[in-house]
C-alpha cells in the first residue's frame, strides 16, 4: 500500500509540471508502452505485459486515467459484465517522441510559397543524409542483423520500431509511434521519403509497407522479403 501511495504522488507531482515519459513511475511507463504497441489492450494483457498483478494494473490505470493518460470503451464479450478495453488518451501522444514542431511547419511552408522544389531538395537531402548513415552501420553484417539494425536505427530516430523474423525467412518492422507525423499529414512527401529509406538502405530486400499511420492504422508496418540470388547460367558446352 505505501508504496502505491508513493507511486500516486510521484505521478500526481509529474503531472503538475507537464511529465514526459521518462518522468513516469517505471510501471506506469510500460503500461502506457504497451498501449502504445497494441493499440487497445484489457487489464489481463496488460498484467502478462508488464509483469504486474490484474489488480495492481487496475489501480496504476485509474491513476493514469485520473491524470489523463489513459481513455477506455466497454465491449461486451457474450454474457456477464462488459469488459474494459484501455487505450492511449490524446493527451499521452504528447509523452511520445514527436521531432516536430508547429514553427517546422510554417517554415516549411514559406518555403513551399517561394520555390516548390527547393521543398523538395530538402527531403532529399533528409532521406540522403539518413541512408549514407544507415549504411555504414550495415556493412559487413549478414541480413538478420542489418534487420535488427534497421529497427534499431528507427528507434533511436523516435519511432519506437521493433522487427521480428517469420517463419518464411522474411521479416518484419513495425514502427508505433511517428517521429515526423505532423509534417507527414501535410506533405505526404514525407511518407513516401520512409519507404524510400528502408528500400535504399536494404538493397537486397523487397520492401512494402502493409500498414500505415496515415491511411488510419495505429502503427506503421513494413514487411522485408530478401532477394534471392541470381543464378549464374553455365556456358552452354557444344
């Protein structure tokens, strides 16, 4: 119980100074993780995702809810009592990495007014500079690894990436959070300069993005198939 208490008012102290994610008591912040990653989640997988009790989960969610952090709706699964399906609150996005800013989109936007393409260039040179770097992370590392990097290199970007390899031999990336989604919802520019990085920083792979933020999925998913190589024809003998 003291230390409930103690994780109440740490939280209430935070969130009277604007908290950031970090700020957040280590449960409460891999919670609001795990909402993040699922979308919507109930209070029994939030327990097996956090390592916590269904009650202690409880009591951490209504003092997020109280903070408002977190949002839920009821769904009623056959009979007996509905359940709760918990999810992020508009005010948790926040808490998230968003490299972005409100003056990003006005200079950028007096750019598009005086020279379209020099807006253009701009991206270019964005995506560029981010494949030169990805690359020489990549070198020398067999395919899973270069996967492994690439996630990891989005993640540190802030779009809270993770990869995951399938039975098929082909992989997966999934990206919860959008480091640059203000900007991408005004120039969809900014999209199409995503899935050009990963085809250009992963060369021998085929790359296609199967969900996405911006058609209203709550992550960005990209699945990664490697190229088989080419077999060498034998000189036909005569």
């Amino acid at each position: 119980m003291a230390a409930v208490m103690a994780d109440r008012k740490a939280v209430a102290a935070s969130s009277e100074v604007s908290p950031t994610l970090g700020s957040l008591p280590a449960t409460r912040r891999q919670i609001l993780v795990a909402l993040k990653k699922r979308g919507e989640a109930n209070v029994e997988q939030l327990a097996s995702a956090v390592g916590v009790t269904v009650s202690g989960v409880r009591q951490h969610l209504a003092g997020l809810a109280a903070a408002g952090l977190v949002a839920h709706r009821s769904v009623r699964e056959g009979p007996g009592r509905p359940r709760h399906l918990y999810r992020l609150s508009t005010g948790a996005e926040a808490l998230f990495p968003k490299f972005y800013s409100e003056l990003t989109n006005e200079l950028l936007s007096y750019v598009e007014d005086e020279e379209p393409e020099v807006l253009e260039r701009i991206f270019e040179r964005r995506r560029r500079r981010r494949v030169e770097g990805a690359l020489a992370r990549l070198a020398g590392r067999p395919f899973p690894d270069k996967v492994a990097e690439m996630a990891r290199i989005l993640d540190e970007d802030g779009y809270l990436a993770e990869f995951e390899a399938l039975p098929d031999g082909s992989f997966r990336i999934t990206e919860h959070n959008c480091a640059i989604l203000g900007i991408a919802r005004r120039w969809g520019l900014a999209c199409s300069t995503e899935i050009d990085f990963l085809r250009e920083a992963l060369p021998e792979a085929s790359v296609e993005r199967v969900a996405h933020m911006m058609a209203g999925a709550h992550v960005c998913r990209y699945e990664i198939q490697p190229r088989r190589p080419t077999q060498k024809r034998e000189p036909a003998s005569f």
